[in-house]
C-alpha cells in the first residue's frame, strides 16, 4: 500500500477528505447536463415539459381571467380584493392539481415564491434612479430577513434530508444524496477527485 493509499484509507483523514470530495461532488453536479440516455431523449423531454408547461399556464391564465369575470360581474361590476385569490385557488386545483413532474416544479417554484414574499421589503429598490412605469414596482427583500430565511431553509431541508428523507421531492432528494452521502466513499484518488464512484 502506498502512502497515498494509507492516508485515503486512513480514518482519520476521513471526514477531511469528505469534505474535499463533497466540493468535487458540488463543482460536478453544478455543471452536469440534465440526465437521460441520449441527446434525442434530452431534446423529446425538454419538448414535452416544455409543452406541458406553456398550455397548463395558457390554460390556468384564461380560467382565472375568466373567473375573474364571472365574479366580477355576480358583484354587480365591482372587483373584491379576494377575487384574485378564489380565482387563482381554483384555477390551481384544477390545472396543477393533477401531480406530474412539470407541475410539481411549478407549484413548488410558485410556494417558494409566495412564502420569499412574506419577508420584509428593503428600504430602497434595486434602482432608484427610474421612476416606476406603472405602479408599484418590486423591491428585493430586506438583506436581514433574507440571511436568515436561506439560512431557515437550508438548515430544514437538510434535517430533513437525514431525518425524514421519504418526505423530501425525488429529484432533490437524489441531488442530495449525490452531494452529500456519495461524498462519504471512495477508495481511490480516482474516485475522491475524479469519478464519484
């Protein structure tokens, strides 16, 4: 055995090295193309979600508009401030009601969204420069509030990982396990710096 392979087998450089595998682990996923078997397949299933993506949104925008105006006119030509959530509730269920992997993404892009709205604004906006076009124009959320709300959600969804693993969505949990329980092994400077496995 060689010195190298002493200290790659060694116990006590384990955990050192499981973080230098993890940062290898992390450079790789980041940069790794979307998985399949050939770049035919790639192309057939970025069409399909794409597909799916594009009509679910031009059918939720129609039903909502038009539920819209449905209540709109049953209140006698007024719009309620709660129109746009009973619209948007049932035009929810009813176009991303139905689990497929495209909409999951999209239910789960727009919760992440909504719950990132419930923090504090900044004081000032990305450019103060420009007036508003139209209206109320975003502001990005208070610097604090958002260190602490990636620093919440990070910190829930790895104990969440190790504890409650079933729960997490697949295509995170396998991110997950890539980067950081396929970081634990390997049994050569190949397969701690080059290959995963």
């Amino acid at each position: 055995m060689s010195g190298l392979d002493a200290i790659l087998s060694d116990p006590a450089y384990h955990d050192y090295l499981a973080i230098l595998k993890g940062a290898r682990n992390g450079l790789v996923y980041g940069v790794k193309p979307c998985p399949g078997n050939s770049w035919q397949t790639r192309l057939r299933a970025i069409y399909r979600a794409t597909k799916q993506h594009a009509l679910n949104l031009a059918k939720f925008v129609s039903l909502y508009k038009t539920l819209l105006l449905v209540q709109k006119k049953m209140n006698g030509g007024k719009e309620r401030g709660f129109d746009t959530f009973i619209a948007g509730l049932i035009g929810g269920y009813v176009v991303f009601g139905e689990r497929s992997a495209v909409n999951e993404q999209i239910v789960l892009y727009v919760c992440s969204r909504v719950v990132a709205a419930f923090l504090s604004r900044a004081k000032t906006p990305y450019s103060s420069s420009a007036p508003p076009a139209a209206g109320t124009r975003p502001l990005p959320p208070d610097a604090t509030q958002f260190s602490i709300f990636a620093a919440v959600c990070w910190g829930a969804v790895m104990w969440l990982f190790n504890e409650r693993g079933e729960s997490v969505q697949p295509g995170m949990f396998n991110s997950m396990t890539y980067l950081y329980r396929d970081s634990e092994h390997w049994n050569s400077l190949r397969t701690l710096l080059w290959h995963n496995k």
